[in-house]
C-alpha cells in the first residue's frame, strides 16, 4: 500500500504556461497523456470550457463523476476538471479503505485550487453545527435527516454522515428526499434552498412547510418557533449565484417571441423559473434531453453557459437559445484552463504533485458513509 501523495516543491512554475499558445499546451497535455497511458484519468464537469473537455477521458453532472471515482479500478491519478468539492468526493471515493486493502492510494489533482464554489461557501460547518444545536432546543434532533447537496465541504458530508444523513445531487434529490422521509419526519437541507424547494414542491411539500434557516439571523435562523414546529423541509438560505440569475420574465420572453418553445432548466434556479420551465433537470437530464430531441425543435435552456454553448454546437439540427439576456457563466469552474491542466499534468509526469486534494481521514470516514447512502439510493 503507498502512503499519500502530497505535495511537493514543483519542478515547473505555472507563471510561464501562462504564455504558451493552446495549440502548444494541447500538445504537450497529449504527450503526458501519452505517456502516464491507463494511470492517469482526467474527469470533466459538464460546466468546463470546451478546450478543457476535449482532453477530459470521461464527463458527467456530479453524479455520474462520483460513480466513475467510486468504479475506478486502475488509474493511480484523478486530474479533476471541475470545482473543489467535487476533486473531494474523488478522493473520499476512490481513497475508501476496502479499495486501499488491495490497490495503490489514487492521488487526485484539482489544476486550480482557486476553482471553489460559492455555493459550497455558504453553509460553513460551524454555522451549520449552530443550527443543529439550537434546532434541537426545540425540536427532536433524532427526527431530522440532515441532507446536503454534493456542492459542499467534505467537512459538511461528514456532519451528515455522523447524524444519519445523506448527500444528494441535483439527479436524485427526489429519491434522497423520499428515503429520509422513510426515516424521519423532517429534513435540514443545504446549502441549495432552491433545489431543496423545488424538489420538495414537486413532492407535495408546501412552502409554508418550508421555513428558510438565515445563518446569519440572531435566533432560529430568523423564524419563529412555530414555523419550525410546522416545517417539513427546512432549507438552508444559500444559492447558485450562477442560476439565480435566470428570471420568471426571461421564460415568459421566449415563450411569447416562440411560441411552441421548450423550456428547460436546472433545478438549482428559483422557483419563479423552475415552475415555468417545462422541463428541470441535471446537467446529465438536459443533455440526455437534447440528444433525443425531435429534429427542428426549438428550445431555451436554463444553466451554466459554456454547457449550453456547447449543444448548439453539438446539435445543429435543433434551434437551441441561452434562457438569460446576461451571462451566466461559473467563474469558478472557468479557472481550470489549458495552461493549469498542462502545469498540473507535466509536475505530475515529473513526480512533483502540485494541487493534490487529500481529505483527513476522520472526515473521509464519515462524508463516505453519508456518500455511500447516496450511491445505494440510486
Ligand atoms: P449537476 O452537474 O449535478 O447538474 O450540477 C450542476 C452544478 O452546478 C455543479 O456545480
Ligand atoms: Fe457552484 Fe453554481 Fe458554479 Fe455549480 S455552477 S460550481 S453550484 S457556483
């Protein structure tokens, strides 16, 4: 068994890769690729720049890239296109310790450790801890699935995965929802209010079954007693500052200037959106969509920019539209370019990691379990 990789003092300084054309960090990519063969696996998130995708061996939405850490059987490198929760959930994933009893630790690689998530940001551990604490002075703790949303620290999974909870993606929140029902009458969920809400709307849950936890208000998370007392799903006050930016009029434009459009957006934006679109779905749902759409259709799609940008391409044959006048780019995800994946990927031919992600084991232990309930729901 090989100890963790961490890392080292970098044979090759990023700053001068800065400089270089894509047609030379492509190249030299494809020769480490060459050259590190079967060991090495580069995952990309569909939200990642096309030039980065063209070099990713698999992509997915958050779930299909967790199963495919979870399923790696020989790569001894994971080169994470995407944001740092997810190089996270690779780790914790295919670093579980009845894999460690028969292979080679996998060191994960996130090409820029500046690639965070706002979102993630917005539920921090103590402030989430708070709120347990002072959930349970005046409701049962032991009646409350915790569930977070994969967009969180590996610190937040393990508060989960201690207190009975589970993660969930945007792909399966339903079935999570329905499988902590089976255990408890309430669910905390976070960081996503609107995934958590539009989720459980579609369930049957009432908004004013809903009561929104402020980290920030003095007491209850500025509700009142009651409203805890009533509530079903309790939603944590966070958001995608990237698909809080579709708006109800930017649906009601294109329905008026197309008509028979189709509307399809992700469930991370507000519920004004999601209520309108005939369609929400994962980043997996929507391409899964387009890809069987009826030729000559006309659709508005509602997520992350360079996805969509790149469906248009992909499908000449359907008229597909940005939902938002704006852009609605994740800035996050667009730091991982060429010039950090070429960087990270010739230190790594070098034997001098840089960007390794490695979650302390304690936390790995339990955010495996809280994952480990999401992979057995579906
Ligand atoms: P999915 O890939 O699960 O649809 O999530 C979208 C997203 O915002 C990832 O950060
Ligand atoms: Fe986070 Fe939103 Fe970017 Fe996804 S799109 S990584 S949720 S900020």
């Amino acid at each position: 068994m090989m100890a963790t990789i961490t890392d080292s003092t970098p044979a090759f300084e990023l700053q001068p890769y800065k400089s270089l054309s894509n047609e030379e960090l492509s190249s030299r990519i494809d020769k480490v690729r060459q050259q590190m063969g079967s060991e090495l696996m580069i995952l990309g998130h569909h939200y990642q720049q096309d030039e980065v995708i063209a070099h990713c061996d698999l992509r997915g939405d958050s779930f299909q890239l967790s199963r495919m850490a979870a399923d790696n059987v020989d790569c001894k490198v994971i080169v994470f296109c995407g944001v740092h929760f997810m190089a996270e959930t690779a780790d914790i994933l295919a670093n579980r310790p009845e894999r460690l009893e028969t292979q080679d630790r996998v060191t994960v690689v996130l090409p820029d450790m500046a690639a965070g998530c706002s979102m993630a940001d917005m539920a921090a551990i103590d402030q989430v801890e708070n709120a347990w604490e002072e959930l349970g002075e005046l409701i049962d703790c032991e009646d409350i699935t915790p569930v977070t949303y994969i967009n969180s620290a590996a610190s937040l999974k393990s508060f989960v995965g201690r207190h009975g909870g589970i993660v969930c993606t945007s792909s399966n929140a339903a079935a999570v929802l329905e499988w902590s029902f089976e255990r408890t009458s309430r669910v905390l969920f976070f960081p996503d209010q609107h995934l958590g809400r539009n989720t459980s709307l579609a369930m049957g849950i009432s908004n004013e079954q809903m009561p929104v936890w402020d980290p920030f208000a003095l007491e209850m998370g500025g509700n009142s007693n009651e409203a805890i007392e009533n509530s079903k799903v309790i939603l944590w006050k966070g958001h995608c500052s990237v698909h809080q930016m579709f708006q109800a009029e930017h649906v009601e434009t294109f329905r008026r200037e197309h008509p028979g459009i189709q509307i399809m957006v992700h469930p991370e934006c507000p519920q004004e959106v999601n209520d309108l679109a005939d369609i929400s779905g994962s980043t997996g749902k929507i391409i899964e969509v387009i890809e069987q759409a009826e030729a000559g259709s006309t659709w508005a799609i509602g997520t992350e920019l360079h996805l969509v940008n790149r469906l248009k391409k992909e499908h000449p044959e359907l008229e597909i539209h940005f939902l938002s006048p704006v852009v609605c780019m994740c800035a996050t995800m667009y730091r991982v370019d060429l010039a950090h994946l070429c960087w990270t990927l010739e230190n790594l031919a070098h034997g001098t990691p840089v960007n390794t992600i490695s979650v302390d084991q304690e936390t790995q232990r339990w955010s495996l379990v809280a994952l480990q309930r999401m992979l057995d729901v579906k």
